[in-house]
C-alpha cells in the first residue's frame, strides 16, 4: 500500500512539472515561417532582409512583433505593428542576423522574434512556433557580394564568368524589380551593385531612396547608359546622354554606346584611344556612382569573354564599404563616464566651520540660555544630517534637477561635402522611469544592451522613430548608437606642399561653424594646426616626422585607452572620438585632416529636458604635393602594408600596436607595400631597392615585374633596379615558413635621386 501511494505522488510531481510546459505548448496561436528568400548567401555579423510568413490560428492579434538583432556587438530591440485578425497570412520582411539564426534555429528563432499582443509597452507576450525554410550559407565578413538588376541574369553573363575567375570568393545575388529590398538596411551585405537595362524608375519609392542611401553608406553602385530613365538616381549620375555612337573599347571590339558629357563633381575611369568617355564615376556620400557609356548587357557582347574581362577590369569590384564596427568600441567605455558631482574644497571647509561654530558655542549657550541642555543630544546628530544633506544636494544638484545627455560622434567629410558617420548617445538619468528619444530620416538609432537574448525586450527599443529606455534606475547610464548622414554641410580646401621635412600651404574651413583642435594625422603622429574659424583659410607651416605625409592610422587601440582611468575624463573622451574618426577613414590610405565642433547637427533629440554635451569630430582625407630634392629613401615601415594568407586570403592584422610582431596561420603569407601616393609621379626617381629579411624562421621572395614571378631575395643584386619590383605602384613579397607562428617583417628600403 505503502509503495503504491508512493508511486501515485511520483506522478503527482511529474505531471505538475509537465502540465504548465503541455499548457503553454497549447496556446501557441501564431504559426512563424522564416525564409532568407532575396539569398540565402549570408555574412557573418551583417543584417539580411528576411520573408517572416506570419499564420494566426487564434484570435485577433493587435500588438508588436519584437525583432532582437545584434550591432557592433551588442544587442538591439525593435518593434514593428502587427495587425493580424483571426486565420489570417500576412508576410513581412524584416532584417535578421543569419549567422545567430544558422547555429541554432530551433533554439534562437523564439529568442530572435516575439510577439506582444498589446503592443510592447506593456502587452502580454503571445507564444508561437518558428520554422526555418531554408539553411543559410554563411561567408567571411570581407567576402565581395555582388549584387544585380537585370531583366535577364543571361544578359551579364560575361562579367559573371570573368568575376569567378578574377575573384573566386565573391557572391553574385540577382534580384529583381519585386525582391528589391525596401531599406536601406537590407542592402548591407552588397559591395557592389550593377544595374543593367532594368528602369529604376519603375522601382518604389522606398526602393530607389533604400538605393541611394546605401551609396551614401559607402555602397558602389554600376550602371550603364540606357534609353531608359533612373528616376531618383538621375541627380546622381556622373554622365549626361547625346547622340548614339559607336565606342572602341580595345583593338578589336567596338560596341554601340552614346556620347555623353560630365556632370558637375564627376571624373573620367576610362576613355576610348580618341577621347570619348567610356567609364566616368562620381562620389555620394562615402560612396559613388560609376557609369558606363552603353548598355552593360546589350547583345552580341553580353556572353563575349574579351568584353566581360574589360569590364571588369575597369571596375573595382572588391570595393569594400568602410566597417564601423570598431568604432564603437572608442566611443563605449568614455562615452559612458559622467563627471562626477563634487563640492571644492573651500566649500567643505567653510561647512565644517560653521557646523563647529554652531554646535558649539552658539548650540550650547542657546541651549542653556533655554535651559533645555538635555536636548542636545537629539539637535547635534539633526544637525549633522542636515548639513550632510546640504552639501549632498549642492554637489549633486545637476544630478538631481535633470538628465543628461553626452553625445559623441565622428564624421567622414565626403568629397560631396556631405557628412557621412557613427555615433553615441549616453543618459544618465535623474529618476527611474521611461525616457524616450525621436529621431529623423536622416539618422539611426538603436538602444544598446549588452548581449542576453534570454533578456526582457521591454525594457529598451526603437519602435517607428523613437528609442524608449522603460523602467530606467535612477542614476543609471543608457546608450542609443546609429548612423547619420548630413548632406552638403561643407569640407576642407586644402593647398599642401611637403618638402625638406615640413608641410607648408593653407587650409581653409569651409563650413558655417568653427572647427577646434584642427590637425593632421599622418601615421600614428598628430601635427597640431589649431582652431579654424567659420571661413577663415589657416597658413600652415609645421615639421613633419617623415619625409612625407602618410596614411593616417589610430595611434592607440580602444581597449589601450580604457585602462587609463588617472585621464581627466573630457581629455580622454575627445582622444578616443579622435581616434575614432582617424579609424573611420584610414582605410582611405590617406593622410587625414581632423578637428571638432560642438554643433548640434545629429537627428536624434531628447523627449524632454536635459543638459546636454556634444563632441562631433570631423575627419578629412586630404593629398599634398610632394618635391623631392636630391638623395632620398624610404623604408617599408612607413609604407602602407596589407598581409593576406596566400591560399585563403584571409587578412592579417598585427598583433601589436607598434606591428613589430605578426602571428600567421599559414605557410605562404603575402605582403604587399604601397608606394606613397605622393611619390608616385616621381616613381622614376626611385632607382634601388633592398630588402633585409628579419632572423626569423621562414625564407623572403620578391615578386619580379618584368619576369612576372617571386624570386628569391638571396638572387638580388646589392644595388637591385626597382623597375623590376615596383608593379604599378605596390611592391609585393612572399613570405614562406612554418604555420601557426610569430614573425616579424622584412624590412624594404628604396632610394633614389630626386629628378
């Protein structure tokens, strides 16, 4: 008897465990189905349009479905209105992050998309079950996507044969007029973007500003000259159509095109041996337009080998957008940092004075005076709150009275004068409750929050234009991060000459506010030029460290910088937003004028009062005129360098600041160095090279450009000419030894007689 009412308590318990689990399963009433259907071809880390079919087997559904995605390393809430009656279908494309998806579906779909029926305010959380259509594909972060718009894939077939051969990792994705993404967010994973013969006039409105802000974003996009019009991308096009024309584009290939004429801010890529425009670009924003002067896919061309290996070769179809991933990382820890509330010390001694006066002798003869010394020990520890509380509430009264805001940002000036950047906003709050920010079309603007996707997705998110922080603590630090863009604001003209070791000319500020702090980043070096006024042209006159201007590069990494808390917090928080716009554009392999204002010209505004801090650092690519004179030389240290593994192209990067050391995962690495831009007219100039392999493991080879192969540097001559070794303007060697180990790098020095 005894064993059966054991065994009855024993299902007792296992069903009361079970029941909740089998009740929950039983109201699930939404049914999801999740497809990448634009492409299935996905990066990791990077947002892709995704078709969310929705089924309600419930009742009517008035709410949110909430979107959690993960930017710059952290995580991100957004919701979007849902309006789904009872039986219903309705399917939505939303931006998903495919390589948290991949891993796991089963387990991260629930996690990824929820639904609130209500609405997220404050609904009540609707269960649902999810299904993955299809099994993404996912690809390295710098893997080239090549995206395009044809009314027919066959008619690029000829671009498509000579990209698998010339760039064997890249990714074509097709789409049409009805899977063009509508944001400009879904088109993140493109480098490239060609359209053919298909009339982006016809596309919606959201779909041709979707394709103009992704140029703005730094996307490049290709067209050809067509009959048709490009409705919204007509006032970007870089050539204006005449009258038809036949176009020679090599010795034995002649194709039908137009004559055309450049717009205003554009530049000729290629002409014909007569002089006819056959390739022209112009920039937008961090990106451009590049246009040729016929039909991209016009027959009898479209399949012809010839034609399809010029073209591209006259495009860069490696072009990468410039990362900002990074930079947030330069904004995270400073940005975060508020002074702290504190009374000067005078103050504190003039307190201290007056408590011991007071209760002192004029407590006690007041007291006596009354006859009520027995109170006093109830008055002095009163008094010592009071006054405790007085000198709390008159350091911290900023704290107290309002929020406030620190917003930081750093811009990369186009060569449009449009403003092209990242930023980050931080409250710290007065009180606990909800705090909400809007933003306009020209910004982004996502709550960050540390990455838990088994956290409550109430309690921050961006819904339609506002950002809400619900249930705040008091005295509590929240981040918003995004993109803005500012179109014509203004640049930097800029008339520099470098010789004898300094840099003399002017630069003058063209934009309608004072730029502070001006300098120029050349290498891990700054040379302070000052403040600029509103129009005013700065005469610049200053030693430099090298013989020349170099890229730009940031002088310290993020995490260098938050391991020095002794820093006055405003001198490093303007260090780190200064390092990251030198970060936003050294990919750029330029020098780089920067400087800061305190104009408020981010679209992203407080609901409410607030005191508020504003740091926008603006970073200027910028060129100088080199004049050599005599004996000169230079060394491979101060020389742009990339290194890529050789059989997987994977880049390396150092693996300390000063890039002294580099570990390499395979045998066969690549190392190329770049001639300053420059020295490049004065190549001829340059008559030796040499190169002086480090005591580490592994052997040195050259590539030779007139035999076209690696040669050994043992075989160079002392006095080697660099004719044979300088390709263009890049200087390539290979670098073969044992995997998975540290080396350090040759060391190439040219010279030359200054011509």
């Amino acid at each position: 008897m005894r064993q059966q009412w054991l065994r009855l308590t024993l299902v007792l318990i296992v069903m009361s465990i079970l029941l909740p689990t089998m009740h929950v399963a039983a109201k699930s009433t939404i049914e999801v189905q999740v497809d990448f259907s634009v492409t299935d071809k996905l990066k990791y880390g990077a947002l892709s349009p995704a078709e969310i079919t929705i089924k309600n087997t419930g009742k009517d559904f008035l709410g949110d479905m909430v979107v959690k995605s993960e930017k710059n390393n952290r995580e991100v809430t957004t919701a979007q209105p849902l309006n789904i009656a009872s039986g219903e279908e309705k399917k939505i494309t939303v931006n998903l992050n495919g390589s948290q998806i991949a891993e796991n579906p089963k387990v991260m779909l629930p996690k990824i998309i929820a639904f609130y029926d209500g609405g997220i305010e404050g609904g009540k959380k609707v269960s649902a079950t999810y299904q993955l259509v299809t099994q993404p594909q996912l690809y390295p972060e710098d893997t080239p996507f090549i995206f395009t718009l044809t009314s027919n894939r066959e008619r690029l077939q000829a671009i498509s044969d000579q990209l698998k051969k010339q760039l064997a990792d890249s990714v074509e994705v097709a789409l049409t007029t009805q899977t063009f993404p509508q944001d400009v967010e879904a088109l993140a994973l493109a480098n490239v973007l060609i359209i053919d013969d298909v009339a982006t006039q016809d596309l919606t409105k959201a779909q041709q500003n979707a394709l103009i802000a992704w140029v703005r974003n730094g996307g490049m996009l290709v067209a050809g000259t067509t009959p048709t019009t490009l409705g919204e991308l007509n006032a970007h096009m870089p050539l204006q159509k005449a009258e038809k024309q036949q176009l020679t584009i090599s010795e034995n290939l002649t194709i039908p095109g137009y004559m055309t004429t450049l717009e205003p801010g554009a530049t000729v890529v290629k002409t014909t041996g007569t002089g006819e425009t056959l390739v022209a670009q112009k920039p937008l924003g961090k990106g451009k337009v590049v246009q040729f002067a016929f039909v991209i896919g016009d027959q009898p061309y479209h399949n012809n080998q010839a034609y399809g290996e010029w073209l591209v070769s006259a495009v860069d179809m490696q072009h990468q957008v410039m990362a900002t991933t990074n930079v947030a990382e330069y904004y995270r820890t400073a940005n975060a940092t508020f002074e702290a509330f504190e009374v000067s010390a005078s103050g504190i001694l003039l307190a201290i004075i007056l408590y011991v006066i007071i209760v002192g002798p004029i407590l006690y003869m007041v007291l006596k005076k009354l006859d009520k010394r027995e109170y006093a020990w109830v008055i002095i520890p009163t008094l010592a709150v009071v006054v405790a509380i007085t000198l709390f509430g008159f350091g911290a009264k900023d704290r107290i009275r309002q929020p406030q805001t620190q917003q930081v940002a750093s811009y990369v000036i186009n060569e449009d004068s449009s403003l092209s950047g990242t930023y980050m906003t931080s409250l710290l709050t007065n009180r606990g409750g909800t705090f909400s920010f809007t933003f306009d079309d020209t910004t982004t603007a996502f709550a960050m929050e540390a990455t838990n996707l088994g956290a409550n997705a109430q309690t921050a998110y961006t819904k339609g234009q506002q950002v809400v922080f619900k249930d705040a603590r008091y005295w509590s630090v929240q981040q918003i991060q995004g993109e803005s863009f500012i179109p014509k604001l203004g640049k930097f003209d800029t008339s520099l000459v470098v010789a004898d070791g300094r840099v003399e000319g002017t630069v003058k500020n063209n934009f309608p506010f004072d730029v502070q702090d001006v300098a120029i980043a050349t290498g891990k070096e700054r040379i302070h030029l000052g403040t600029i006024k509103a129009g005013a042209t700065l005469q610049v006159s200053a030693e430099i460290p090298s013989n020349y201007l170099q890229a730009g590069q940031v002088a310290l990494e993020a995490y260098q910088y938050t391991a020095m808390p002794q820093q006055d917090l405003d001198e490093r928080l303007h260090q780190m937003v200064s390092e990251a716009a030198v970060l936003q554009t050294q990919d750029l392999q330029s020098p780089i004028l920067v400087g800061w204002t305190d104009e408020p010209f981010i679209g992203l505004t407080y609901e409410g009062k607030a005191k508020q801090k504003m740091i926008n650092y603006l970073a200027q690519p910028i060129t100088a005129t080199l004049q050599l004179q005599g004996d000169f030389s230079i060394t491979s240290e101060v020389m742009n360098k990339q290194l890529y593994d050789l059989q997987t192209a994977t880049a390396y990067t150092p693996s300390s600041v000063d890039e002294e050391e580099w570990y390499f995962e395979g045998k066969e690495t690549v190392m190329t160095l770049e001639v300053p831009a420059q020295m490049v007219k004065d190549i001829a100039s340059i008559k030796q090279i040499t190169v002086e392999a480090n005591a580490t493991q592994g052997e040195v080879s050259i590539w030779n450009a007139t035999t076209q192969a690696y040669e050994d540097i043992e075989r160079m001559a002392p006095t080697a000419s660099s004719k044979d070794y300088i390709d263009g303007n890049q200087i390539k060697l290979l670098l073969t030894g044992p995997e998975h180990e540290w080396y350090e790098l040759p060391i190439v020095e040219l010279k030359g007689v200054a011509q």
